[in-house]
C-alpha cells in the first residue's frame, strides 16, 4: 500500500470549516461514488456511504470539518473581528495568513498589549490588505468564516499540513471504501460535520445507523515532541488504540478487538490516553441503548495549528486495521 499524496493534499486544501462541509463533501462523493452500494446525506450534511452486508452493522466515523474562524464584526477602518469555530487559542495565531471559501486572503494582527500574557482573541483582528473601505465592506461580512492558509508539504516519511484533523481520517476511510474486502457485514462510512463544536454530527448519523459496533477514525496528540505533553503516543509507532479520552472510556471488548486484529495481521499499533478532547466516538457510544465502540487514533504533532504533522505509514496501518475490522 501506497500513500495516496495527490488524494490527501486535495482533502487538505478543501475550504470546510464547521457548519460549511460542502466542498469536501462533494470532493469525498466524487472520489467514492463508484465504490459504495449506497451513498446518503443526511438533514444535518453527514455524508453516509453504505456497503452492503447482512450480517452486523459497522459505523465508521471522521469528521469532514476543520477548526477555523467566523467573523464578527467589520469594523469602522475595515478591519475584521474574529471568534473561533473550533479550539484555537490567540496566542498561537499571530501572524498566521486565512483564506476565505471566496479565495480572499488576510493575516491574523494584534492590538498593542502592555501584557503579552493577556492576549486574547478580542485583542486580535484580521487585517485583508486592503485601504479600500468598499472593498472590505462588500467582500466580508458577519458569519462570513475562514480557516488557515498553509501549503501542504511531505518529505519521505512525513506530511506537514492544515486539517490533518481530521482530513485524514476521511482519507482513510475512503481507502477503506475503494479497497473493500469480501465481507458478510454492514458496513456505513459516516464523513460527520460540526465535530470541531461538539461532536454533532455523529449524534444524528449515529442515530439513524443504530450499529452493533462504533469506531471513530481521528488524530490525537503524541508525546515525542518538545510541547510538554506528557504521553505515549508517538509518531511512527502505528495506529493507536485509544483506551481513553474526555469523551469516552473505549469499551473492554473493543480494545481486545482492535488488539487482536492488529496482532493477527502484523499491523504496527501503540496504545492511547488522551487526557483532553474527543472524538466522535463520544456521542457514537451513548446513543440510544449503548453502542460499543472505540478509536483508531492517527498520531499528530501541532494539533490544532496550521502545520499539522502526521507519519505516512502511521496511516497505512491505520487502514490496515480498518480493512481486518471490516473483514472480520
Ligand atoms: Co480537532
Ligand atoms: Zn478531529
């Protein structure tokens, strides 16, 4: 198996924040449509491929959304008031360039602080390089969002982009639909919206589906970088089986499952505790009677920034330990 890096830089550089999932959802349709048996969208724009089987239902979820930034407020010398749509802390955004879904460009400013300490998002603004009051005045408006703008990058082993979180867990899930092995199972491919704000996505689609069995396919920190986060997880150590998040405490079955199945099929794997956020998996697990479930986890450096690391074969057991789920 090959790193498919046309496929991912495309799913990177879609415009999808929270809420406005239209363009990657019609990019991932177009790239599987000749491959699942059934292809839905739900009310709330969940994208739900289905391959057809008998026997029991599988949910697989990855979030189609990316963190970004929704404007406010155009104030009177035409610059942009922001708040975020997703986690994004001030301090870790000065300097950095957005780009609107109309192609539009800006850079992210801040107001002169005595105390850089105090840096919070009502101190910054978006400056879009223009003296022109008109043109800032037709061009953005309130609600109007926009997400980072960062060029994607790969060297031999790595790939360096924006919305690896969670692009390339819809990466791996359309890999998993194109290489679909013979199977009795029911197997639905859920490309969920509005993770970023609180997993909601997956509520509805989880809903409708009602599986015997949840995975969520999204990235989660590692502990071999120099942030300070203290964890096991680490890049080039494979997929990881997460035991525990903010969301969810992964079923005991699940974890045995997803263990074995990685035994049996020499697929390279590590274990996870995240000691903040969630995944899809949080909502999957709590609907209607309780639903099994668990994460495959993709690790990543820079979560959440506009240079997102992963590891190329990090990802290709990734898909490896979907495809023996789905077989099994
Ligand atoms: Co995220
Ligand atoms: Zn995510």
């Amino acid at each position: 198996m090959k790193f498919n890096s046309e496929l991912m830089k495309k799913l990177s550089d879609c415009f999808s924040p929270s809420g406005r999932e239209k363009n990657v959802r019609e990019m991932i349709i177009d790239e599987i449509k000749d491959f699942a048996d059934e292809i839905k969208v739900d009310p709330l724009g969940n994208l739900i491929a289905r391959k057809k089987g008998n026997g029991k239902k599988i949910l697989f979820s990855a979030h189609m959304d990316q963190i970004g930034l929704i404007i406010t407020h155009v104030d009177e010398k035409g610059f942009l008031r922001f708040s975020n749509v997703g986690g994004i802390h001030a301090k870790e955004i000065v300097g950095l360039r957005v780009i609107f879904d109309n192609g539009l460009e800006g850079v992210i400013c801040q107001e002169e602080l005595k105390d850089k300490d105090k840096l919070t998002m009502s101190k910054l603004y978006i400056d879009v390089a223009s003296t022109n009051k008109e043109f800032v005045k037709n061009n953005f408006h309130i609600g109007d969002m926009c997400v980072f703008k960062s060029e994607y990058y790969e060297t031999e082993d790595c790939v360096i982009c924006k919305a690896a979180d969670d692009r390339i867990g819809c990466y791996i899930q359309i890999e998993a639909i194109k290489n679909h092995p013979a199977t009795e199972n029911d197997v639905y491919y859920v490309f969920s919206v509005q993770e970023e704000v609180g997993t909601r996505g997956a509520k509805t689609a989880v809903y409708a589906i009602n599986p015997d069995l949840g995975i969520a396919l999204d990235v989660t920190a590692t502990g071999d970088s120099l942030d300070g986060i203290k964890m096991d997880v680490k890049l080039g150590g494979g997929a990881a089986i997460k035991l525990m998040d903010k969301s969810m405490i992964t079923h005991p079955e699940v974890k045995d499952l997803l263990t074995n199945l990685a035994e049996e099929n020499n697929i390279k794997y590590q274990y996870e505790v995240l000691e903040f956020g969630g995944t899809d998996a949080g909502p999957i697990h709590l609907s209607r009677e309780g639903v099994p479930s668990g994460v495959i986890s993709i690790p990543t450096r820079n979560l959440h920034s506009a240079a997102e690391i992963i590891n190329k074969q990090d990802v290709i057991e990734c898909i490896k330990l979907v495809e023996a789920i789905v077989a099994k």
